[in-house]
C-alpha cells in the first residue's frame, strides 16, 4: 500500500532517504501490544528500523523485544505500507506475532526514553478509537495513525 503526502507523486518520489522498518501485530487475551508515546501522545505497534544484514522477521522480533520486554515469533508478513515525502520514503512491514516469552527487559534507545516510550495493551475498538480520534501532539501524529491503522486492519 502506498501513501502520498506533501504534494508528492510517483514522478516525485525521493529516492535517495529511503527508511525500512517491522512492526509487530501482537495479541493476548483479546487485546494488541502498541506502544503510547507520551510526549507526542503517538500510538504505534512495536517496532522500528531494519540493521544492514538483517531479515524483516528478524527485525520485527528484535525491535517488539526492545520496546516491550516481549520475545515474539513473527509469523506472517501482512502488509508493507509505504510513505511518500518531501524529504523521505518510508516502509513498514508488518508482521503477526506469537508471544513466545513476557520476562524480558526493555532497551530503550534515548529517543524513546525522551518521548516517553510506555507499553500498552488495547482491544480492537479502543485502536479504532485511537487512530479515527486522537490528533496527538505532533505534526505528523495524523499521518502515523494513519499508516498505522492500515497496517492493523490488513494484520486482523
């Protein structure tokens, strides 16, 4: 899936900052592992850039394991959703997940530790709230919500 912001078209597309990351779709009990980023008042599933070498399930396995505490399987690649930009490109690839083992310990990056990074676990309808209702604090919270709830709903 393809999403164009800023007035770029497929003639336009930047090429040269182009950004991987997985993202991991988690559900226990009814309810789906995100993660809430406090400052920004951002809601996103666990996740985040690809290391070189690196398979997307890896990826989406270890960065669920930093941001949670939480060691996945990552079963199934769902959607891969695309972002267009003035100045970027950006895909997520996401991926449905099996809980494997809870005790484990965050390794938040200092980014993440600034904005605040919280473990959250909401049901089906809390989510559909979020990403219709909730504007967040940043710029381009509305366009986060956005690609995040495409990579939800083609994950269910």
């Amino acid at each position: 899936m393809e999403l164009f912001y800023d007035g770029v078209t497929k003639d336009s597309i930047n090429k040269e900052n182009m950004r991987v990351a997985c993202r991991g779709i988690v559900k226990k009990d009814g309810l789906y592992l995100m993660v809430h980023l406090k400052k920004t008042d951002i809601y996103t599933f666990p996740g985040g850039g690809i290391f070189e070498g690196e398979s997307l399930d890896e990826c989406a396995k270890r960065e669920v394991l930093e941001e949670t505490g939480i060691k996945v399987k990552a079963l199934k690649l769902k959607i891969s959703v695309t972002e267009y930009f003035i100045d970027s490109t950006w895909t997520n690839h996401y991926f449905t997940c099996e809980i494997d083992d809870e005790n484990n310990v965050q390794d938040l990056t200092d980014e993440e530790k600034e904005l605040e990074l919280e473990v959250v676990w909401k049901s089906e309808e809390e989510i559909f709230d979020i990403f219709e209702n909730n504007m967040t604090l940043h710029e381009q919270g509305p366009q986060v919500h956005k690609r995040e709830f495409f990579g939800f709903i083609n994950s269910l």
